[in-house]
C-alpha cells in the first residue's frame, strides 16, 4: 500500500533529473503533498508561491512561454476549482506546457470533509480544449504519468490522492495517454475504473468470481485522450458495463465512457460514482461507503443487471 | 516614432470596420504603445520569436486594436491585415490571440491574469539568464481582479526586478467611472505597501512617459499612467458610453476630422 502522492512526488524528482525544464511551484502545501522534497533536490527550480492558485496558475503560463515544464500543484478542488479561468483562458487557450498536480482528489481526504473533497476535478479539466487528463490508479503509475506529461505537448491535468491504496503495477510499466489498461478478461460483465476505485474494482472481481461470474476489468487512467478502442473492445465482449470513480457521475469517467458510446455503440452503463452530492467528515473508508463507493456496490450492480438482462 | 494620429486613426477605422469592439481603452494607451514598441522594447520585427527580446502582455486585452495597428506600424505584419478585425478566419481576434498573430506574446482577454503571466515569464527568463524585460499593461478599471493583487505580492516578494508594470489609468470601466462603480485608490500608496517602486506620468505625454520608464530602482516597477478614456475623440472621451461600442460611419468622420 503506497498512497499515489508519494509516485507523484518521485515522479517529479526523476522528472526534474532527467529534464532541467522542470519547474515545481507549491501554494502552501508542499509538506502536505510532499513537493518538499524537489525544493530539497532543486531549490533553484522550486517556488512556493503562498495561498494564491489563479497566481500559481499565470506563474505557470509564463514559465511555460518562457520554454519551461512547470508542474504546480496542491489540493485538486483548488488547483483546478480556484484556478479554472486561468487554466481555461490562459494555459489551455495558448496550450501551454503546464502540469496540474491534483493532490488529495476525491475522497482521499477523508476527514477534511466536503470542502476539501475534489469530487468534480475531471468534469471541469475534460471538458478543456487541448488539456489531457491523466487520473493514476496506484504510486507507481502516478510515478509513470509524471514522466509521461514530459512527451505530451499541450496541458496536462494528473489527478492523485492523500491515501495509501494497493499497488497494482511494477515501477517501470509504462502509461501511454490515450491508452487504459485491461487488468482482467471476462465475459459476462465488464467494469471501467479509474484512480483509486481501480483496485477496488479488482476486488469487485474477486468476489463475483466466487459467484460464478467472469468479469473484465480496465484501468481507464486517460480519461481524456479517452482509450476508444479498449471500450469498444469492452462493449463487444459484455453486455453490462460498469463504471467506477471517485468522482462525480456527470462529467467524470462515466460521462466521457456514455458520451463515447452513446455515437458509436449504444450500450447500457451502469455508474458507480458520487451521485450529485458533497461528501462529509470520516476516514476515507466510510466516505467512500457513505457516497457509494465500495466493492460491495459495484459488484452488486453487476449481479442485478445481469438478473435483470 | 509614428504619429499617434496614424495609430488613433487605425482604431478608429479598424473598430467601425468591425462594427463592435472597445475604442475608449484604446485610445488611452496609444502614446504609452508607442513608447514601448518604438523606444523601450529591444525587438526585431523580423525575428518576432527572438528568445532574447523584451515581452509585452497586454493584461487589458480589450485594448488589442491599438496593440493590433501598433504592431502592424512597427513592421510585425502588414497594416492591411487590420481590417479584418473581429472578422471571421482573421488573425486578428477580438482579444490577442498569440497563436495567430506574430508579434503578440501572450493572448490575453480575461482580465487580471496578464500580470501573473508576465512574473511567471520574467522568472523565466532570468532562470534562463536572459536580460529580456516583460512590460504588463493593466487597464485600472481591472485592478479590481483580485488576482492582480497576488501577483503584485509575489513579484516584490521573489525580488523580480525584470518586470515593469503600466496602468492605463483613464478612470472610467464598462458601466461608469471606476469611482463610482468600485474605486481602487490610492494606487500609489497600494502599490509602494506591496514593494513595487511608483513612477506617476501624463500618459500621453511622450517625454513625460520616458522620463517613468527611466525611474532608478532595485525593486519592479509599477508606471502609472493618467490617460483619457477615448482621447482625441471629444465626443468619446471620458465617457463609459465608448468603453465597448463602434462608431458609425458618421460618427467616424467626425472623429477622424477631429484627429487631424
């Protein structure tokens, strides 16, 4: 168990070895997200810029006029949420070269509560012209998308969270935008996660498995560019589908899977997300229950639609 | 040097050709432009992607049609193109659009933003090691954005000095005068609290506006520069009226009869 903010961070430091156009810019949370450890490697490239992210935002825009790869991050409800018009206007208008950190996205963040929880950070980075939108699913591929934003030209939105989750990949396999990852082959259901909901719709697997059931499982880690063909492949093979994020239904990872199939292969999906509403105080684990977010759910969806079909 | 008459005569003429846009913050920045493009500003029209030049965001992008004929004057493009202002599959957009238009550095529209991206710029430059200067243009009226004001802590606070800042001050914004609507004074006093140096000028006074850009400092400097909303125009100055609003063909040839 490694919490994807600690792949981020390492990607970051290998990021910064490999390129010195990396540029690292902190609002105030670098301890909490653990940017700290660039300004110790490279203090000449880090800048924390205090509680102002439209400022992190514009820095970020002129740095990247300027030929530089800067990464800024701190929580994902303000990184993209207090920023949006300058992400909008003044990096994704220009496509600019910056690198959006989501820290403590979704309900990682637990007891923090509702304000602190980014539950509509995919909808409004998606819906940008020319910014591509990396949600990582363990440390290791959270290390991965860092290095990968390097080749991708244009903005880059990385989305991870505060705690600890199972890991699923080695260090070195690689993330490709545009591609997900099917993790599991079956054939008579199919589920589409992303970030921290991949390893529990992993365990969604193992218990329909002891019910008989043979279920797909695909790592939707780049929900824009979105992997088209892994989901057709997905839509031919099963006859339910399933979606899985920490996340608001409407925008996020089931909106960009139905927006797709709805044009090219109608196909009934089942959400499982957070369903127009705030989250609430707890350890991440009983908000997760609480909006709906468990194995249970989604295996239990996967059971009553094929019942009923 | 242009005359400022050719550039107050471009707006006017790009703006009714378009039949919308924003001639009151455009004339107030003319003779400030063309300080900075014919006197200030190391550039080379022929090289606009020079890594070595100096920068200028116009953080007030309704401003764009005297950037626009400024721009066109000093040889980026050719001053034909200024009639196909705000005109559809034109370089030319409403607001700066720097993808399609050599010479801008920056696009710009939605205010408050234009000096965030000038510091981030400048830090640019100087971890390049580069001399290059930004210049960031804010209209007063936009001082109201509260990101120009993170901005303006932060540029003193990482001791950035290869930024200068200009204020169109001409007093009056979209609905009524800034005083009314929400005033923004004492800009001076705000500014020197935040670390910046303040140089105050007649903003269409040529010697007045180069001896402000001279000011002796180690710290960023802010220019604030008194302007008319609409000068040289009798009928629009002053007046929130012309903040957003073309001349007709009438109105126009009075205007243009009044430049010369």
């Amino acid at each position: 168990m490694k919490a994807t903010r600690v792949g981020y961070v390492e990607g970051l430091l290998d990021a910064g070895e490999r390129d010195s156009r990396v540029i690292v810019i902190d609002g105030d949370v670098s301890r909490s997200t653990g940017t700290v450890a660039f300004q110790d490697r490279f203090p000449g490239r880090f800048f924390n810029l205090g509680i102002a992210e439209q400022n992190m935002a514009e820095y970020s825009a002129g740095l990247a006029l300027a030929g530089f790869i800067p990464f800024y991050s701190t929580y994902a409800v303000f990184a993209t949420g207090r920023a949006w018009d300058q992400i909008r206007t003044s990096i994704c208008n220009m496509n600019l070269n910056v690198r959006i950190g989501g820290a403590h996205s979704g309900t990682s963040v637990g007891p923090d509560g509702a304000t602190h929880q980014a539950l509509e950070d995919i909808a409004v980075t998606r819906v940008l012209p020319n910014m591509t939108v990396l949600v990582p699913a363990d440390s290791n591929q959270t290390r991965q998308a860092v290095l990968s934003s390097l080749e991708i030209d244009g903005p880059v939105y990385i989305r991870y969270g505060r705690n600890p989750v199972p890991q699923i990949y080695e260090r070195n396999t690689p993330v490709v935008p545009g591609r997900g990852r099917l993790l599991r082959e079956g054939k008579h259901a199919s589920i589409i996660a992303a970030g921290a909901m991949v390893s529990i719709a992993l365990q969604a697997a193992e218990m329909l498995k002891k019910q008989g059931i043979s279920v797909s499982v695909a790592d939707m880690i780049s929900i824009k560019p979105l992997d088209t063909e892994l989901i057709l492949h997905m839509a031919k093979t099963s006859e339910v589908i399933v979606t899985a994020e920490d996340h608001q239904v409407t925008g996020g990872l089931y909106g960009a899977v139905v927006e797709f199939l709805a044009e090219h292969s109608p196909h009934r999906v089942i959400p499982v997300g957070v369903n127009n509403r705030f989250g609430c105080s707890g350890t991440p684990e009983e908000v997760l229950k609480h909006c709906g977010l468990t194995a249970e759910i989604i295996s239990g969806c996967v059971e009553k639609a094929l019942k009923k079909w | 040097m242009i005359s400022s008459r050719i550039i107050r005569e471009d707006i006017l003429k790009m703006i009714h050709r378009a039949g919308s846009g924003h001639p009151g913050g455009s004339l107030s920045l003319v003779e400030v432009l063309i300080h900075l493009y014919w006197k200030e500003m190391r550039i080379d029209p022929s090289n606009p992607n020079w890594e070595d030049r100096d920068r200028l965001i116009l953080s007030k992008g309704h401003g764009a049609p005297a950037l626009y004929s400024i721009l066109a004057r000093r040889g980026f493009f050719p001053p034909a193109s200024l009639d196909s202002l705000r005109k559809f599959g034109s370089d030319l957009q409403g607001h700066p659009h720097m993808q399609s238009l050599p010479g801008l550095d920056c696009s710009t529209g939605s205010l408050g933003q234009g000096l965030g991206i000038a510091a981030g710029l400048a830090l640019g430059l100087s971890l390049k090691k580069s001399d290059a200067r930004v210049f960031c243009i804010l209209g007063d009226g936009e001082l109201q954005e509260g990101s120009i004001w993170e901005s303006a802590m932060s540029i003193p606070n990482l001791e950035q000095k290869n930024i200068v800042a200009v204020i169109d001050r001409n007093r009056v914004q979209l609905d009524d005068s800034v005083k009314n609507i929400m005033p923004v004074e004492p800009l001076a006093e705000k500014w020197r609290a935040f670390g910046w140096t303040v140089a105050n000028c007649n903003g269409h006074d040529s010697q007045e506006i180069e001896r402000a850009f001279a000011t002796p400092t180690d710290r960023p400097l802010v220019i604030i520069a008194d302007t008319i909303k609409g000068k040289g125009v009798s009928f629009m100055e002053d007046l929130a009226l012309w903040h957003g609003k073309a001349p007709d063909r009438d109105q126009l040839h009075e205007a243009l009869k009044e430049l010369k």
